[in-house]
C-alpha cells in the first residue's frame, strides 16, 4: 500500500504544479513560429490574432473553431490526434472558442500518467529510492520548460508525452518480468504515436521495435505477436518519414548545409565539391532557408538539393572526427537552455512585454543553464556511463536485471541518436525546441542513475533493508531488479 501512496502523492503534486502554469491565469504556453497551422488546420481551428501579433511574441490562449481540412503541405502529426480530441470536447461543452488550457490538460494527463507508471514500477526498491524517483520525476517533468510546450499545437508535446507513455510502460513491463496482454498492445500504440509525432521521432522505430521484442519474453505465441507488432510499427514509421513533406526535408537540408556545416568550415570550396555541389553556391553560406538571398525559389537549385542526401553530409563528418565535435559542442552549449529564446511563453492578458518568460517553476531548467560548461560532459557521461555500467553488471544481473540493463541501453541508444540527429541533421537555429525529448530522455538518465545509486546504498544499510523486507513481507518475493 505504501508504494500505492508514493504514486498518488506524485501524481497530486505534480497535478497541481502543472495546473498552476497551464490551467491558473496568468498560464504559460508556448509563441507560435508559424508551426502551429500545421496542427490547427486538420484540427479544425483558425487564428483570433492578426498575424504580426501571433509569431513569436506571445502565447496564444484562444482560437476559433473553424471547418477541419487537410495541410496544404501534406504534414502529419500524432499531435493532431490530441487536438482534435481537445477541439471536439470543448465542442461538446458548448464552448463559443477553443481554450489551449484544453489541449494542455490533456498533454499533462498523459505526462502524469507516463510519470505514474515509472514511479509504480519502483514498487519492489527501498523506500528511500522510490521517494527519490518519485521526488526527481516530478521536480523535472513538471518544470516550466517541459510545461510550457504542453499548451502549444508544436508536435514536440506529443513527442514528450508519447515518449513518457512509452518509458512508463517499458518500466513496468521490466518490474512485471515481461510485457505481456493489454501492456504490449499498449506499448506498441504508444511507441506508434511518439515515431509519427515528427519526422525526426521516426528514426527511433527500429530501437523501439527491438525492445518491445525483447521485453515480450514469454511463449512462442506472444513473442510472434511482438514481432508483428515491431513489424509494423517499422512500417509505420517508414510510411511516416516517407510521408514527411519535400519542401520540409529540403528546408532541413539547406539548413544543415549552407547555415551550419560551410559557416563553420575551412574551406568551404572542397565542402561543396564533396557534396557534389558547385562551387558558386559558397556565397549562400551563412543563410537560412527563410533569407530572401536562399536560392530555394531555383527549380535547378531545389533539384540538387533533392539529389544531395544525409550520407554524403555524414561522410565528410565521420572523415574529420574534430569538426564532428566542434558540432557537438556548439549543440550542448546552445542546447543547455531548455527553453527557446526569443519564444515568448506567457499570454498577451498576463500584462508582460512580449516575449517575456515566466520565472515561476524553472529550478530544474535553471540548474541546467547554470551547468552550461560541462554540458556536453554530463551528456557523456550519462550517456556512455549508463551504457557502461549496464554492460559490466549483465553478467551477474537476474531476468529481469537484464531486462533492466536493456531498456537502459535503449534508452542510451535513442538518446544519442536524437542528439545526433538534432545536431548534424538541420541547422541550430532552433536547436532548443528540437532537443525537447532528448532533454527528457538524458533527464531520465540521470534520475535512474540517482534512484539506482540510492537502492545500491539502502540495500547495504541493515536497518533500511529491514524495513524494507518488512514493507513487503505481505508480498511474494521477487527479484530484486538491480541485480
């Protein structure tokens, strides 16, 4: 029961945290860059402001409720399930414009609820380390700079709250010693609809694929059945990213080229002949895809554009290993403010100037910004520390340690890859949004690094190892996870 307890004093605290940003006025949100109309437009919801008062300066509480029709781009976004689901219950409530607080409470119901399923998944650790997890999941998970996204229409919210669904389940399905039943469907629908969140989410299917096989376990029958559910969450994915609009692969390309590789180059010349590129086009260093100098409106350019593809970026990359970190340190120190600058995040009737940011709630954020030197050390760390030390205690762990040791190393995997991607794969323009989940996913790494010390520690103080046997006594005995 008292495990039980520990998940309902979470989930308490972190509800009121977030109500009090996202539900009580003055509320944050998130300014919209111009992405929200890829949400808006299949959600059936149109714009109340004018047009210069929309982008950037404030965030937009209020919409109109409008006819549903498609993006003219063709984008696609498991964000629009949400909203649409947000638009249709204010319809039923007879309400005259659509309050985001709508869409927020909803974002926030499945971020307790992914927080919910990892903290119970703790049920069979000392006391001391499941009052840790639950403490530090919901310090960080309920920061502003995780909040604030959560009444916007940007993809990146369903992309943090499909990922926790995700983990939540992964976590329980390790302390049950399987996934199995209404848990591995479940897990694959929400693994579904974090990859088809945006397209850089889709590259994370084959790491999730293998997963849910591998916590599957069990019998011929259910493990047939989590390979066919990996099978076609692969195929999802692949129909998604294939589905993800020319014009958007192209602006990211462009990016990745002309506003961060050739700007941060020697020889700029050579780039492009690697490339295949002429020459000539060294003059459009420097510039973003939305520069009225982008040569993006040339049939001939685009065209080029379409036949460069990622592995020739990736070549001259992997053949100089120092201008690989040189990117990887720009994106750590631009990466450690979680929060976008010059994205304004409180309402226009919270009498603030624009762009103002809300100071309420940012201690973990905050902490991050302070660390900004030794971010990219941290990362490291965490990253290669946890892939480490999963590795070197495989051999004396229990079935269901190794269970553990896998999903950490997932998530070592998916983290590293969102990084590479966020850093080499567009510009840096606009780093902070695209590290929102690989924030969330190192975040994870660091309280399952804290959690797992803490068990390692109560287990070796005899009173504590007491009291925790006592807690349990009323229960079989099982495993302990961190063998």
């Amino acid at each position: 029961m008292r495990a039980d307890r520990i998940v309902a004093a979470a989930v308490a605290a972190g509800a009121a945290v977030l109500a009090a940003q996202l539900l009580v006025r003055p509320i944050v949100g998130l300014a919209d860059n111009g992405d929200f109309s890829k949400v808006m437009r299949p959600a059936g919801l149109a714009y109340l402001e004018p047009e210069p008062a929309r982008y950037f300066r404030w965030a937009s509480s209020k919409f109109a409720f409008a006819a549903p029709r498609p993006d003219p781009d063709g984008y696609r976004t498991s964000e629009t399930v949400l909203a649409r689901s947000a638009t249709a219950a204010s319809g039923l409530v007879g309400a005259s414009l659509f309050d985001i607080r709508a869409l927020g409470a909803l974002h926030a119901a499945l971020l307790l609820l992914g927080l919910a399923l990892g903290i119970a998944a703790t049920r069979d650790l000392a006391p001391a380390a499941r009052w840790t997890a639950a403490i530090l999941l919901v310090l960080v998970f309920t920061d502003v700079a995780y909040a604030a996204p959560l009444n916007s229409l940007y993809g990146q919210a369903a992309s943090l709250v499909f990922f926790l669904v995700t983990a939540g389940i992964t976590a329980l399905a390790i302390r049950r010693g399987d996934l199995s039943g209404a848990w591995l469907a479940a897990y694959f629908v929400a693994a579904a609809l974090f990859v088809c969140s945006k397209p850089q989410e889709a590259l994370q299917a084959p790491l999730l694929a293998a997963l849910g096989a591998a916590l599957a376990g069990g019998g011929t029958r259910r493990r047939a059945t989590a390979i066919v559910l990996a099978v076609l969450l692969l195929g999802v994915a692949i129909v998604y990213f294939r589905a993800t609009p020319r014009e958007l692969r192209r602006v990211a390309l462009y990016h990745a080229v002309f506003t961060e590789l050739l700007p941060n180059s020697a020889d700029p010349g050579n780039d492009l002949r690697r490339l295949s590129l002429p020459e000539s086009l060294a003059r459009h260093a420097g510039t973003t895809a939305y520069d009225e100098r982008a040569p993006l409106g040339d049939p001939a350019f685009r065209d080029e554009l379409d036949r460069l593809g990622y592995p020739a970026l990736a070549r001259i990359y992997l053949s100089q290993p120092d201008r690989a970190f040189s990117v990887l340190r720009r994106a750590a120190w631009k990466g450690a403010r979680m929060r976008p600058p010059f994205f304004g995040d409180l309402a226009k009737d919270a009498g603030q100037p624009e762009r103002a940011q809300s100071r309420r709630f940012a201690l973990w954020s905050d902490l991050k910004f302070r660390l900004r030197p030794w971010n990219l050390a941290i990362w490291t760390v965490l990253l290669a520390g946890g892939a480490a030390a999963a590795l070197a205690s495989w051999r004396r762990a229990s079935p269901r340690g190794r269970l553990a040791r896998i999903g950490l190393l997932a998530l070592c995997a998916m983290a590293s890859l969102e990084l590479a991607v966020c850093a080499f794969a567009d510009a840096h323009i606009e780093l902070v949004r695209h590290l929102y989940v690989f924030h969330a996913m190192i975040d994870l790494l660091f309280v399952a690094a804290v959690v797992w010390t803490v068990q390692t520690v109560a287990a070796r103080l005899p009173f504590v190892s007491r009291a925790a046997r006592g807690v349990s006594a009323t229960r079989p005995p099982k495993a302990n996870p961190q063998q």
